[in-house]
C-alpha cells in the first residue's frame, strides 16, 4: 500500500490559497498515482483524493472521455509548456463547464511529478458571457428593427394617408354615380388600405422590441399586446398548431412594459410551439386566454397541445440556460427573462405540464383600476377628421420626406400649410414675421433633429414652443430619446393617424382657463 500523502506547512498553505480562490489542482506522482486537492474533489465531485491505479482510474472516476482529454493536453503542451483547455460536459461534469491548465515537466526533490494541473469550475463564468452575448445580439436587432422600422413608416404615412383620402372621395364618387366599375375600384381600395393596416401592426410589433429597456411603465391592454404577440410569431405557429384566442370583454388593464409584456407572450408563445413537432399526428392547438381573476387580477394563459414536461423538467423550467431544446434552437432564457418581467411588476407566473398531454402557463398580473379608452376605429377616421379638425389655420409642417409633406398638406386641407423639407430654412422664416398657429416637425430629421429644432424655436419665438406637435418614424438616437422622454409637446408615431392628429390639435388649440 502506498505511504501516506505528506501534508507540510507549505501543502497547507497551497490548500488554504486552493479554497480560497476555488481552485483546484491536481498532480500525477512519479509512481503514477493521481493526487487531487480538496477544492479539485468539490469541483469534479470526486470519492477519493488520490486514484492509486493513475491515469487508468480517471474515467472510472469522471466518466467516459477523461482521460483522453488529458492526455490530449499533455501532447498540446509539447512537454515542457502550459495547455489550458475547457471541457464541457465530457464523463460525470454534465452540465459543468471546467477549465483544465496542464504542465508537464519533473522537478527532483521532494518528490518527482510527471503531470501538474489546476482545474476551475467556469459554468457561471460561461453562463454570464452567454447572457452577455445574448443580451447584445438583442440589443442588435433591436436597433435594425428600429432603423427597418423607421424607413418603413415614412413611406408606408403617406400611403396611408393618401389611400384614405383617395377612397373617400371615390366613395364620394361612388354614391353620386353609382357603377359596377366604381363599387369594384372602391373594393380595390378598401384591400390597399386593409393591406397598409396590416403592415402598421407588424411594424408596430417591431417597434416594441426595437424601444429600449427603459422600464416605462404605462397602461397596457393584454388583448393588445396577445395581437402583437402572435403576428411577430405567426409563421412560427401557423405550421405546427391552429391557434386560438380567448379574449373576454372584461379583461381589465394593467400597469407595465408593454415592450416587456409582448416579449413575455411571445417567449411564451415560441415556446409552445417548439413543444409540437411539425409532423405530429392529430390536430395541434395553441390557445392564448385572458381575462379577470377575482377582483383584482388579470390572467393571461398560453396552452399547447405538445409534448409536456415530466417533474424533474419542470422543476427546472424557470432556471437560467435550462432548455431541452436541440442545440441551435434555443437559449434557456425565455421562460427566466419572463419570470423576471412578471414579477418587476408583482405578477406571478406558474407552469402546469403533464407528458403526452401539453403545458399551459398562466401569468397573473395586478389590475389597473379602470378601463382603457376605446381606440378609434380607422375605417371611420377621415370622416371624423374631415367633420371635426379646426380649419382656417397658418400651420407649419417640417420634414425631410417630400412626400410625408404631400401628404400631411393634403391631410390638412381647409387650412393654410407651408411645407418645408428643411429645418434651418423653416427656423428662418419662423424668425421673420410669418403667422403660425401650429407647427407639425419630424423628430429625426439628418441636418437637425427635433431636439434642436425645439431648442431654437423657443428661443425665436417663445410663444409657440406650447404649440410644436412632433411626428416619427421610431429611430432615435440617445439624445433625442431623452428628449422625447423630457418634452411636454404631443409626439404622434407615423403612419400618422389622423384621428391622433385631430385630437391633438384640439387640444393644442383649446384654450385652458386661467
């Protein structure tokens, strides 16, 4: 039998320094055994400190794999040179993530050594360079979504505009004249203009990822954020499962996120899909409800006909990086990041899965005292602007998009507009003496934002600053986003909706009692 291992005051210390900085080493003896420290047994989880057989024990030990990756160290470090290698669930780590620095070399006194090493568990080191990276691959997408977001809008304002003031005096046309040819071209309108509603809703999706994590807080309505959930994750779905929508009326509204409370429903929604195979057999659903719970609560549930998950997955289902998906597919944040969501605003949310059968997860949120306003519908919204906005006015309208011009002249007839597609020459003649009642500016425009736009108006004509209705397409930079933040002028996100701009415009032009 093998002498005992001799522990002087220099191996206590190596010990002590070992624990400290968990750290562990190891080393293989001249007589070939393998001696580990006891911060090394914690972080392989070891029986024994010394494997008496050596190199030939190792897999016995740490599984299958263990000794081949050492020796492979060994022969990358050339015999006299340090090799640092990670091994990621190679034998009994699972789901460990260690990193193994080797020496090889001999010294002769006290005693020789063929092999040196030092192993770190680096498994959260990994994890939070992972969360890193994520966190900055979103971050990416989130400003091409809002750059894609921006050069859409402009182009798709004016085209809404322009097919809504077109269809309306076509059905004008229509109905003194009427004709199969008439109704058909006003039909033909009607589908642009469903069309263009359409692409709004998916930028508008776009644009709720695009937004900074500011935590801005507002009212959020669930059936709402359900909608713009499920158009960013329709294609996903629609190949898997049909989906349905629960929506009762009394759903009450909640105080949130609403970038963070789409992204919820959408992990929640991916997720549920991932669990049904494209080719499984059977009628696949997804079904999204939201509703009152007692008095007090809202409820939203995500449940699907998938696969399931037995207790020891479930158990899990909230941990960081914990996914039983194929590598590629997914992160194992989805769940983790929404747990987060719904509880910065004390809500709950809990998972209910049974194997074979599907999962469901409910999210329970706290009620906001009262309802949301009713939106305005749009198919009615040039009437209510051609009945109701305020005429007669001098309003000033400044972007650099000649046609989102064109089309907010056109928007605003009945008043008298002077459009101009650069800032600095609309300052100029706001420092002269023109009449203005209103003035409508972009807030991103390339030789001058909104922000100094604002900044020299209030100088020039201090009168006005209360009256500056900005308009956007959602791209901003830094500073103009504080901005936007800070400013009390009204900022109308493009397309411009008319009904917004109307009731913006009354209220600008309402006088308030002293």
């Amino acid at each position: 039998m093998p002498g005992p291992i001799p522990h002087d005051e220099a191996t206590k210390l190596l010990e002590l320094a070992s624990s400290v900085a968990e750290v562990g080493h190891w080393h293989e003896t001249g007589d070939g055994r393998i001696v580990f420290s006891a911060e090394a047994v914690k972080i392989l989880d070891l029986e024994h400190r010394v494997l008496s057989n050596g190199r030939a024990g190792l897999d016995d030990a740490l599984g299958q794999g263990f000794e081949a990756a050492v020796a492979s160290l060994e022969e990358d470090s050339g015999g006299d040179g340090v090799t640092t290698r990670r091994l990621r669930g190679v034998g009994r780590l699972r789901n460990k993530t260690v990193e193994i620095r080797v020496r090889t070399g001999s010294v002769a006194a006290p005693q020789s050594w063929r092999t040196f090493g030092v192993i770190l568990d680096v498994t959260q080191r990994e994890q939070l360079l992972a969360r890193l990276q994520h966190a900055e691959k979103i971050a990416t997408i989130g400003t091409l979504a809002a750059g894609i977001a921006h050069e859409i809008n402009n182009p798709l304002s004016y085209i809404i505009t322009n097919v809504d003031l077109l269809l309306e005096e076509l059905e004008a046309i229509a109905g003194a004249s009427p004709s199969a040819r008439s109704r058909e071209l006003v039909e033909m309108l009607h589908d642009v203009r469903d069309g263009t509603r359409r692409i709004r809703r998916i930028i508008q999706g776009l644009k709720s990822f695009a937004r900074s994590a500011d935590g801005r807080m507002e009212l959020v309505e669930l059936p709402r954020v359900i909608g713009a959930a499920h158009r960013l994750c329709a294609t996903e779905i629609r190949h898997r499962a049909r989906f349905i929508r629960e929506v009762s009326p009394d759903t009450p509204i909640v105080w949130a996120d609403e970038a963070q409370m789409t992204q919820v429903v959408v992990n929640l929604l991916v997720n549920a899909a991932h669990a049904i195979d494209i080719d499984a057999s059977g009628e696949q659903r997804i079904t999204v409800r939201c509703g009152r719970h007692a008095r007090d609560k809202a409820f939203l549930e995500v449940e699907d006909t998938g696969r399931g998950m037995d207790s020891a997955v479930l158990r899990r289902a909230f941990d960081p990086f914990f996914t039983t998906k194929p590598v590629g597919i997914g992160t194992g944040l989805g769940l983790a990041i929404s747990h987060g969501i719904v509880t910065s605003v004390g809500g709950t949310i809990t998972v209910e899965s049974e194997p074979g059968i599907g999962t469901m997860v409910r999210v329970e949120l706290p009620a906001h005292q009262g309802r949301a306003p009713a939106p305005l519908d749009p198919g009615v919204a040039g009437a209510a602007l051609r009945n109701t906005t305020p005429r007669g006015l001098d309003i000033l309208c400044v972007d650099d998009d000649i046609f989102v011009l064109r089309s907010l002249n056109r928007l605003l007839r009945g008043n008298r507009v002077v459009a101009i597609n650069n800032p600095r020459e609309a300052l100029e003649r706001l420092r002269g003496t023109a009449n203005v009642d209103v003035v409508i500016c972009d807030l991103m425009m390339p030789e001058m934002n909104g922000n100094e736009f604002y900044q020299q108006l209030s100088s020039c004509r201090p009168g006005l600053a209360d009256r500056v209705v900005f308009i956007t397409g959602g791209a901003f930079t830094p500073e103009v986003a504080a901005f936007a933040r800070s400013c009390k002028a009204p900022i109308i996100t493009k397309p411009v909706d008319v009904g917004d701009l109307r009731k913006v415009l009354e209220r600008l032009l309402t006088p308030t009692e002293a």
